[in-house]
C-alpha cells in the first residue's frame, strides 16, 4: 500500500475497525498461520477450498 491508501483503509478512525481478540490456543493458532502464510501453497489451497462457501464480509 502506499501512504494514501493505508491513511484511507487503516488509520482513519471513520474507516477502521479495532478488535480485541483472546486466544485459547497459541499452538492452533500459529499452525493456522503457517498454513495460511507460509510457502507451501497445497495447504492453503486444502484450506481455501474446506472453507470457501463459510466466507463473509469479503473485501477483494
């Protein structure tokens, strides 16, 4: 992003939204992240495709 959109998208209080998240399990969780950021493109792709249609609120 340059400087414009993420003033736009992330820092202007009209447009953002802050969460607070608790998490119960630390391993799971980065797991997840692994799968879904890492190299390995099958996983996620394993991951996509089992979750696709519990999809909400997409922004693309």
């Amino acid at each position: 992003m340059n400087a414009e959109e993420l003033r736009q998208t992330t820092l202007d209080p009209a447009n953002r939204t802050l969460l607070q998240i608790r998490m119960e399990d630390v391993g799971a969780a980065d797991e997840m992240f692994r799968v879904l950021m890492g190299d390995k493109v099958e996983p996620r792709r394993e991951f996509i495709e089992k979750h696709a249609m519990e999809a909400r609120n997409l922004d693309v």
